[in-house]
C-alpha cells in the first residue's frame, strides 16, 4: 500500500517535471492538434435515448500518443466517430489544426478494430484505395502504398487476398492503408483486440516503432491498461453512461517502452485499480 | 482412379444399363427407345438442321430476355437496396411476385401480346428479372456498415462510395441472382414453348410427344442439358471462381 503511495507521488513528479520539459522545449513540439471542446452526443435507440458521452474537454499536441482507456460502452468508439466526422456531436465543438503538407490526402483516418479491408481487393490495392480515390496515378499510388506495405513488412503479401491473410497481418494491412494517407491525426479503435496476446505485443512494439518513425498524432482507444500504458504519452481514463472523462495520466517513461521495466508495472497497477474502483462504482450505480 | 474416370466409368454403365433394358423387350419401343436410335436422330435432327434452328431460336429468345432482366433487374436492385421509401413500395410488391412461378404469367401475356414473340419474352423475363432484382437489392442492403464506414472515412462520398465499395461489396449476392435468374428464365422459356409458341426446342419436345417420337423427345432433352452446362460452364462457374478466389468462401 505504502509503495504504491510513493509510486503514485513519483508518478505526479514525472509529470510535473514532463509539463516542465514540454513547455521548454521548442515550440514546433507543443503545437495544438485537436482540441475537444465540451463534446457531447445522445444517441435515439429503442430503450430510449442514451447519452453516449457528455461534456467531453481534451486536448492532444502534434505528435503525441495518446491511450483512451474505459469499460465497454463508454463511448471511446463514439469519440473517434466524432473525431473522425463520421457522426456530428450534439453540442460542443472539435478542431483539428492542420498543418501544410502535399502529401496529406486526408486528415481524420480510423483503423477499425475488425480491420475493415476489402475482401475483393488485394492487399496493395487496399493500400492503395484511398488514394486512387484521391485520384492519384497508377504509378505513384502503387509506389506509396508499397512504401507503407514495406513499413509493415508486408510487401511479400502485395498480391495475397485478406482472407489469405493472419489476424495480425490484416490489422498491418489496415495501419499501412491508413498511414499512405497521411494523416493529421491516426485514431484507432481497439485495433489489437481481437488478436491473441503474443500478436498483441508484437504488434503494439511495431506501432510504438512505426510511431516513433513517422511522428504521427495518435489516438488509441482500448479497455487493456496494460496496452495503453505501454503505448502511450498520455492515458485518459473515461467513466462509462455517459462518457466522461475521470482521470489523466502522463508517462514520462523512456522509448522504447520496455515491458520488465518496474515503473511502468506499477503504472499498470495504479491505473487498474482506479479502472476497477471506476467499474465497481458503475454497476453499483446501475443495480442501485 | 482419377474422378474424370469415375465419371466416365458411371456413365459408360448408365448407357449399357439402358441399351439392355431398351433391348430386354419389356417395354415398346415408343416408350423407351435405344440409345443409338436417340444417337440417330440427334445426328439427323442436327444434319438436317432443324434442331439447329430451334436451338438458335431458343437461344435468341432465352439471351433477349435474359439481357433485358439483366439491365433492369440490377439497377432496381441496387435502387431499392439504398432508397427506403422505393424499397417499402416497390420492393415489396415485387416480393410478392416471386411467390408467383413465372409461367403463371402466360395467359395474361397472351392476353396483352398475342400470340408472338413478345408474349414470350415477357415470360421470361418476369421470371429472370424478380431473382435478380431480389438478390441484388439483400446484396446492396447487407454491405457490412463497417465497409461503408472505412470507405467514407477514406475519402469515398456519393457515386464513388457506391460504385467502390457497396457495388463490389454486394458482388457475390448479385452472382447468385444472376445464376438464379438465368436457370429461372430456361425454365420459363421451356414452359412457354411447350405450351404454345412455335419452333424452339420447347416445341420440338410437343412435336415428338404427339408422333410418339420417344427418340426426338430424348434427344431434345439431351440438347437442352448440354446447353444448361455450357452457359453454367462459360459464365456461371468463372464468376463463381471469381467470388471464391477473393473472399475465400471456399475454405469456410
């Protein structure tokens, strides 16, 4: 118990200190990317109306990873439908703040947490989709989208269907076909949880890689606290019905994130057990 | 043993199975002829070209209304599959009238038509066209949500959405009602010229029916298997072959 005390005021420090360092640091680093102002949306289904998420305030800097953590039915998937202007919010507002970029065909791109590939398509042209739609030439969108298959190395399996593909090969697919386009902001939704725990870790060590390469804005929403812990700059823990935003955290632990290390095993503790107090209070609240 | 030789060997005892039967003496010949009495008159009917121009008439008939169902079939289905409103209207009659065997349509036809070509024609396509309307409309309507969702949020809006994902999404359904509709439309085709229209094979079968012509009635019969199996052959199966490939069905 005491331990935990003591690991959770290191905990405050780094973040203090990490605030410090941030505002320090040259200004390029800090830019606002997506700001998320008092967002809330009410979905009209048969039992009623239900409020998926309410009076949502966050905001996430260029090239930051950021981890949204909460019991299913929260509204984290809601959120990167916002984000991602497949749905509108009810009330509030949410900005991207773009930069100028040729190569950027989109600026809002989600990798679902079924990978959503085209099965009558191959692998480079599911990569290539976007950007054929974006009406780019033969040549150049077949060359891009070969540049991301080798980024996910995967460029062996150009050719292949998805059905010939693994469950973790085809989320590889869905990231290489988001990052061709060259997005603002990379929103995933529960990318890795449908794959087996090995897959899992293998492929969150390629995307913290491929991340760190690429210098993308990420938002990845899951309800594994291990994953975000080990993923992310920041953790946002939401409260489900409705979603609200309960608590942050901001990790400053050394990249590569390795997984022995005893910092972020506690991390994953303290972030637990706020989760499971987070949990307990809602089905309380519900058979109450 | 190969299942080419299998098959070879199956049907090799078929044959001598019915030429002893034909030769047992059991039945007349008016009722079970030989088989080289139906190898002759295959030889004959097609020499003489008489069968030749009632398959080219069958056929003629069968593509016309086939192609007709094909053109409009698809674009009702994909209409009624996206609109709601034309699907609560039209759709539902047109479920209605699947419940409804094609050939039922005959006297009506006759009625508007007269005896021609085009009393026919509507025959056929009211058979071909309700399956493929059908399975193109569950087609479009039963694209998973999460492909649309993925196609929007990479860039496809309107026509491109459409033509890019809901369309190649609905493919492996619109095959079926394409092989559906077409072994409809055979169907209604036979059942038209056996009942009333002249030349086709539908009426070569009557023909050797009222001469007690067993021979020609077989040999017809014979023509009108081996055309099911070409079309099925050229178009169906490549299609099939297609879907298999891509979305690996086969190896559920």
């Amino acid at each position: 118990m005491n331990g935990l005390q003591i690991l959770k005021d290191t905990a405050v420090v780094d973040l203090e200190q990490n605030l410090r360092t941030k505002f320090l640091s040259i200004p390029e680093n800090t830019r606002l990317k997506l700001e998320i102002k008092d967002v809330s949306k009410t979905f009209n289904t048969r039992d009623g109306r239900i409020c998926a998420l309410n009076r949502i305030n966050l905001t996430i800097k260029e090239g930051e990873f950021t981890c949204v953590v909460g019991p299913s039915g929260c509204g984290k998937s809601t959120l990167l439908h916002l984000i991602a202007e497949l749905e509108a919010p009810d009330k509030g507002e949410i900005i991207l703040y773009s930069t100028e970029d040729e190569g950027r065909l989109v600026e809002r791109l989600i990798v679902f947490q079924e990978s959503a590939l085209f099965p009558w398509l191959t692998v480079l042209e599911n990569v290539a989709f976007g950007l054929r739609i974006k009406g780019m030439r033969y040549r150049e969108r077949v060359e891009r989208a070969m540049d991301y298959l080798h980024l996910v190395r995967l460029s062996k399996f150009a050719h292949c269907y998805i059905h010939e593909l693994s469950g973790g090969m085809k989320q590889r697919v869905a990231l290489a076909r988001a990052l061709a386009m060259n997005p603002e902001v990379l929103l995933m939704d529960e990318p890795f949880a449908a794959l087996d725990i090995q897959t899992r870790e293998n492929l969150s060590r390629e995307l913290e890689e491929i991340w760190s390469k690429t210098g993308k804005t990420i938002i990845f929403v899951t309800h594994n606290v291990e994953e975000a812990v080990t993923l992310g700059d920041r953790v946002i823990l939401f409260s489900g019905r409705p979603g609200t935003v309960q608590k942050e955290y901001r990790l400053n632990l050394s990249r590569p994130r390795q997984r022995e290390n005893p910092l972020l095993k506690e991390m994953i503790n303290l972030i637990s057990n706020d989760f499971k107090r987070l949990d307990g209070a809602s089905i309380n609240e519900a058979t109450g | 043993m190969g299942s080419t030789a299998k098959k070879g060997g199956f049907f090799l005892l078929l044959i001598l199975t019915w030429y002893a039967l034909a030769h047992s003496g059991w039945w007349p010949e008016y009722m079970l002829p030989a088989p080289e009495a139906v190898c002759r008159n295959l030889v004959n009917g097609i020499g003489s070209g008489r069968y030749l121009m009632a398959i080219a008439v069958s056929i003629r008939r069968i593509l016309l209304g086939y192609l007709i169902s094909l053109g409009v079939g698809i674009p009702l289905g994909m209409l009624t599959g996206r609109l709601k409103w034309l699907d609560e209207t039209v759709g539902s009659l047109l479920l209605g009238f699947q419940a409804l065997p094609s050939i039922a349509w005959l006297p009506l036809s006759l009625l508007w038509f007269g005896l021609s070509e085009k009393a026919i024609l509507f025959v056929v396509i009211m058979g071909a066209l309700l399956s493929i309307t059908l399975a193109t409309n569950s087609g479009v309507k039963n694209v998973p949500p999460l492909y649309i969702r993925a196609g929007k949020n990479l860039g496809a809006k309107g026509k491109t959405l459409f033509t890019q994902v809901i369309l190649p999404a609905a493919f492996p359904s619109i095959v079926i009602g394409m092989k559906q509709g077409w072994s409809f439309a055979w169907r209604s085709l036979m059942a038209g010229e056996l009942l009333f229209i002249n030349l086709g094979l539908g009426h070569l079968l009557m023909i050797g029916r009222e001469l007690n012509d067993m021979a020609q009635v077989i040999a017809v019969m014979f023509i009108l298997i081996v055309i099911g199996l070409l079309f099925d052959r050229l178009l169906f199966s490549r299609l099939e072959a297609v879907v298999r490939r891509r979305w690996g069905f086969d190896q559920v």
